[in-house]
C-alpha cells in the first residue's frame, strides 16, 4: 500500500501543468483578467505553479491551474460573462 507522501512525490515528479512562471506572468494574467489574486494563492503558484492531484481521504482529483493556463482557460468558458467577476482557476 503506497502512503500519501510516496504518492504525492509521484504524482509531483510526473507533473507537466506549465510549472512556476514568475511574478511576470502572474501579473500579466491579472491585468488580463482584471484581478488581483489574494496573496496566499500569489504564493501557492510562485511555489508550485500549479497543481494536478489526488487528495485524500476521499481520493477526489484536485487541478489548480498553473498561470500560464489562466486566461485560455477563463476565455473558452466565458468566464467573464458567465460569472462576472470571478475567475476560474481550478477544476
């Protein structure tokens, strides 16, 4: 039975979602999207740059997008117009 820790290496050493980016790219999406992200999320994608997982106990798939993913994804589903004022950043 593989542990939670051995699990999330794995799945942390075989995730491709575009990686950290930079505070240059964050800005850019937040000028595009007319946002300010909250500064604990800056700091979870400075750190990580997004996340494709598991999570336990529930097993349940988690993706946060990394910021290059941002406004591609915001932009084919109308978030804008859909839900004015909110962003998608995750699934």
């Amino acid at each position: 039975m593989r542990t939670w820790i051995s699990h999330r290496r794995e799945v942390s050493a075989s995730f491709t979602g575009g990686g950290v980016q930079g505070e240059g790219v964050l800005a850019e999406v937040e000028r595009a999207l007319g946002v300010q992200f909250p500064s604990d999320y800056r700091a979870f994608i400075a750190s990580r740059g997004g996340v494709d997982e598991f999570v336990p106990p529930a097993g349940d798939f988690l993706s946060i997008y990394a910021q290059g993913r941002l406004i591609e994804v915001n932009a084919a589903a109308e978030a804008a117009e859909r839900f004015p004022g909110g962003v998608i950043i995750g699934g």
